[in-house]
C-alpha cells in the first residue's frame, strides 16, 4: 500500500469555499469534515450527480470528471480513491475525501 503524502492544514472557510466552488453551490455541501492529519471529507447532496434514468449511483467516470474539476480549480489538491455513498442526517449522500500538498 502507497503512504499517503503530508498534508498541509488550511483555514476552515478557504477549504470550504473551494468544495462549495466545486459542487458548484453551497447548498449541495451538507458537511465539510477535518481530520488530524490535515484532509478533509466533504459529504455532500446526491443530486450533483445527474443519473441516467437505468442508473441508481453515478458513474466511474462521473466521479473521475469530479476528480478533474476539483484538481482544475486546486492544482495543489490530492483526492482519495475511495469516495462513495454515507449517510447524513439520516438521508442519503455522498462523500469525497481530499487533502492539499504540504510541498506546494
């Protein structure tokens, strides 16, 4: 298994207009999570992603067009592979785990 790269902390309202920047509005963000290490998790509305009508969760490529978007807007970010369905307030949701390079 790969080590994961340092991490470095930034301010609480900077990462979280950069996640809103990225879903595109801060009404899909539903909680932005920091964790010791210095990454984050951002849990947010499952209706970010537009399924097809035949599809019940999005897409490989959905989540890897995600991926891009975020690293377009930070290039200095590094996004976990595993991201994926959670649970909010006891609805549905979908969380992103991500952290920004400490050497950059």
């Amino acid at each position: 298994m790969k080590s994961l790269p340092e991490f470095r902390p930034r301010r609480p309202n900077d990462v979280r207009r950069y996640i809103v920047q990225v879903l595109g509005g801060d009404a899909r963000l539903y909680d932005l999570i920091e964790y010791e290490d210095g990454h984050y998790r951002a849990v947010f509305d499952p209706d970010y992603f537009v399924l097809a009508e035949d599809r019940d969760e999005p897409s490989r490529s959905q989540w890897n067009t995600l991926k891009k978007r975020m690293k377009r807007i930070d290039s200095t970010v590094f996004v976990f592979k595993e991201h994926g369905e959670t649970r909010y307030q006891d609805e549905p949701a979908f969380y992103i785990d991500f952290g920004f390079f400490a050497n950059s």
